[in-house]
C-alpha cells in the first residue's frame, strides 16, 4: 500500500465515521416539531435541538482551529458571566430557532468539516491548543487529533440525544 493509498483510506476513514456519528444524531430528531425540539424531557438543562445548535457550533470552531489556530477561539480563562451565559444559549432554543434551521446549519459546517478532511494538505499539520483549563498547557492537537475530537463530541452527544429523545416520546435511535 503506497502513502497516497493510506491517506485516501485514512479520510475515507474519517468521513465515514464523521457521517455515521452525525447521522445519529440527526435521527434522533425524526418527526419532530420545533416545540418539541425545544423541550427538555430530562434532569439536564439540554434540549434536542440546542444539543445539536451546541455540535454544529463546537465543529465549527475547531474546523476554523484545524485552520487558524487559536486565534479564533474565546479566552475562556476570561471571559465574563455574561459571555458563559451566551456561550450557554447554544444549548437551548431560542425564540425564532425552528429545527429545520438548525439542521441547516448543522449540514452547512457538516459539508464545510468534510471538504476541510478532503483538501487539507497535511492531516499531521498541528495548532496550540487555546488557553482554557481543560487544556494542558502549551498543548498541541495535530487536524487528525482535531477531527478525532470532532467525531468523538459527536458520537457523545448523539448519546445525550437518543436519552432526551426516548424521554420524550419513547422514540430511540438504536435498540
């Protein structure tokens, strides 16, 4: 097998595994309305279609972080409660959201990610990871470390999703 080989096989890899994990996560909001979409069903503060507002989001910035750095990303050592508070709303439904917008979106920085894996020259290609405290200090992540992470804060919550989703109607993802 030639190097080329195993970076095809590797993105091919990585683009499976990325649309196997957001295909989940976006079942579990088969058939339902926005009202729906917006209700927590559990102890926790999460809602379907904030959880997926809050995947779409996470992507995003560490697709912009593959590409950019931490440049981008919020000090989050810093920042003020106001800016957790709004960090926050991307967990919840705000007025105005409808589901079909946010799966827009999702598909949006979905389509975005996977070109990213298609064309990046270099998938060993590394960023200093940004100052936060779940971080290790002067940290490196390498694009396939990032895409990894990506994958796995996917397949995570597509978990959360299947237990708020089986809270509410009794619908489940898997089983």
């Amino acid at each position: 097998m030639t190097a080329s080989t195993q970076i095809d096989t590797e993105r091919t890899d990585i683009l499976e595994m990325l649309a196997k994990h957001r295909h989940f996560l976006r079942f579990t909001v088969r058939d339902l309305t926005d009202e729906q979409a917006g209700l927590r069903t559990t102890a926790s503060e999460l809602c379907l279609g904030g959880l997926i507002k809050h995947v779409a989001a996470v992507e995003a910035n560490w697709a912009d972080f593959i590409l950019n750095g931490p440049a981008e990303a919020p000090d989050f050592s810093s920042m003020t409660e106001e800016q957790i508070a709004q960090w926050g709303e991307i967990f919840r439904m705000l007025p105005g959201d409808t589901l079909a917008d946010i799966l827009a979106e999702y598909e949006r920085v979905a389509a975005r990610t996977d070109e990213l894996v298609r064309t990046l020259p270099d998938l060993n290609v590394s960023q200093p990871l940004p100052e936060a405290p779940w971080f290790e200090p002067g940290g490196r992540w390498t694009a396939r470390r990032t895409l990894m992470h990506i994958m796995t804060e996917t397949a995570q919550h597509s978990g959360h999703a299947d237990i708020i989703r089986e809270s509410l109607d009794g619908a489940k993802s898997m089983g």
